[in-house]
C-alpha cells in the first residue's frame, strides 16, 4: 500500500535531472505547487535545469545536515539515449552545434548539414548529454518508482511516459500541478527535428546504446531497447 504524501513533509525539493530528460517541465510543476500549497519552507530554490555533476552529491551531504529539519526530496526522469541524444542538439542547434543555421537557411542544405553534424559525433562516440546527475534506481523501473531513505527521497520516473507523470505523481503526492512546457513542437527547430527523426539512421547509436547500457537497463528490458534501437540503425 502506498502512503500518500504532501510536498508540505518536506524542507527542500529539488529537480536533478539530466538535459533533455523533462527537467524543465518538472522544475515548473514543483514551482508552482510549492506556491500554490503556499510552502514557505524550503531553503533551496527549485531552479528549472540543476543539471550539474555536482548538485546531487551536495544535496546529499546537506540533507544530513543539522538545516533540514523535516526531510528532502529529490525527483528524477530518465530518457532513453538516442531521442535525448537528437533532442539535445536540437535544443542547441542555433547557438552552439550549427550557429549558422536560420530559419532562411535553404532546408535541405539545413538537412544535410544536420545529417554530417550528428555523422561526426557517433564517429566520435561524442554522446550529448550522456551523464546522469542522481545515481541508479536500486531496482528496475517500470513506469516510476519512490525510493526512501533516512533524511531524503527519490522519485524515479520515465521520459517516456510523460503523458502520465500527472496520475503517476499525484498518485504519491495528491497536492502536486502538472504544468507542461518546454515541447519540441512549439520550437522554432521542430521541421527539421521532425524529418531527422523520421528519416536519420546510422549504425553507430548502437555503440551509444552499449555506452548507456548500465542506466537504460534498470529502465528498459532487452527487447524493448532493441526495438528503440531498430528505428534509428
């Protein structure tokens, strides 16, 4: 039997997650519950991407410290590698990976380009994004799952069931907001997402997967990985 919980039994909440794994959606969510609970409590503010190596391990060490009085909490996605791999450089695409790209560039020269960008990076086993800042789930995660401790929790969850983060979340905490943001289909990159991920292949995201293997494993069985793997190799 699961126990209902409120975000109101805790002194910190805190989104660490990886880019691209639905941070910002959640960070807002949390945001805006704390507010309209009127948790004037916590120290620490959620921020919409702590997405630093360092953030978790030094959210631990404060959680033992004598400055929460209550108790921490910490939620956490996962996505799988390659669609948060070709979503982190679509994310970037006009400031940082292809700069010169605009939205008058000639669309198939645009294409192409993409196409010798992302080559490069699997050639070079250059994997965006490919860390994650909490550790492991100590089990298998099939949709989401709560992990306590002495001083802290952890909220597992799973990218690609975004569309049920709201039940799977109120079904812990019953005073929790979903507020969506942050979708590809409203950024201004989305044609050029939207053709490279239906038509871009190669055979080296299998090398990405075997990199990712020790994370998507306590996500995602064999089989269902394979299938994700079979749609872009």
């Amino acid at each position: 039997m699961i126990v209902k919980r409120s975000f109101l039994d805790y002194d910190v909440v805190k989104v660490i997650s990886g880019g691209k794994t639905g941070s910002s959606t959640l960070a807002l969510s949390v945001f805006e519950t704390l507010r309209q609970i009127g948790h004037s409590t916590n120290p620490f503010p959620t921020s919409l991407s702590d997405c630093h190596s360092h953030l978790y391990q030094d959210f631990i060490r404060i959680t033992t410290e004598a400055t929460v009085k209550k108790r921490a909490l910490i939620i956490t996605s996962f996505r799988e590698p390659i669609s948060r791999m070709i979503s982190s450089f679509f994310q970037n695409i006009f400031t940082r990976h292809l700069s010169h790209i605009h939205l008058e560039y000639p669309y198939q020269q645009a294409i192409q380009e993409i196409r010798q960008w992302l080559n490069k990076a699997l050639e070079d086993k250059t994997y965006i994004e490919a860390w994650h800042p909490v550790d492991r789930p100590p089990c298998f995660v099939s949709n989401f799952y709560f992990h306590t401790t002495p001083t802290y929790d952890i909220l597992y969850l799973r990218f690609d069931q975004v569309k049920e983060w709201k039940s799977q979340i109120q079904h812990l905490f019953p005073d929790f907001m979903f507020s969506s943001t942050n979708e590809a289909s409203q950024k201004l990159y989305y044609p050029l997402y939207k053709e490279i991920s239906k038509t871009y292949k190669h055979p080296k995201f299998q090398d990405l997967v075997s990199h990712e293997r020790s994370h998507w494993s306590l996500y995602y069985t064999e089989d269902e990985m394979n299938t994700i793997l079979q749609l872009w190799i």
